[in-house]
C-alpha cells in the first residue's frame, strides 16, 4: 500500500502532527494501518531511512496504490481500535523493544519491512 503526502489547508494541530518530516508529494509505503477507536486512522511510515516508523493522520495522505502486503493481519484491541499489520509486530512489547533499540525487534521490524515493500 503507497500513499503521497499532501500539505493539508487546516491549522488543526493534531492532524498536522510531525507532517513537517514530509516532502510535498512524496510517496511512502505504508507499514502498518492503525485505527484508534473514534479517531481518524493512522498510517505508520517510514519517512527518513534508519529513524524508524511514525504515525500519521491518515488524512495528510492519498492513497496511490490500494494493494494489502500479503503479510498483513487484523488485530483487535479491547479498546476498539484495530490494525492491519503484519503478525510478528503485534507481539506485546514489540514496539516498546523496537524503540528501546533492542536488536531481536529491529530485526523483526526489517525482515518484516523488506516483505512489504518486495509486495508493493
């Protein structure tokens, strides 16, 4: 799944959180996509290589390519919020050891990256 960055015409601060890290027009591959129970969908991205994945307001994006990596599970949380993924980051604590620099995590993260982007 890709999607092209668009500057959006709001001053709403939550949505406009870390779009400055953007490019204008720039497309990224989707790693994962989040839905918070009651709040706009999240898309995590990876916009600068070797700083890690973020999360975005889905609405900063356009989505270029619809296609799912086959990797991809649904999750559901208790909360109500759900997302599509890929199974090994679901683990508990996955991404807390990822952040951390835990080595075993960041080599999850990449063996997993490297099947979305050979899928889009």
């Amino acid at each position: 799944m890709r999607a092209r960055f668009e500057s959006p015409r709001t001053a709403d601060a939550r949505l406009l959180q870390g779009a400055d890290a953007l490019k204008e027009g720039g497309e990224y591959v989707i790693l994962e996509l989040f839905a918070p129970h009651g709040k706009s969908a999240l898309f995590r991205i990876e916009h600068t290589e070797g700083e890690g994945p973020a999360l975005f307001d889905s609405r900063l994006f356009t989505v270029i390519s619809p296609i799912l990596p086959p990797t991809w599970r649904y999750v559901q949380f208790d909360t109500g919020s759900f997302a599509l993924r890929p199974e090994p980051w679901s683990q508990p604590g996955f991404w807390e050891s990822y952040f951390d620099h835990e080595p075993q995590a960041r080599e999850v993260f990449e063996a997993e990256k490297r099947k979305i982007l050979a899928s889009s």
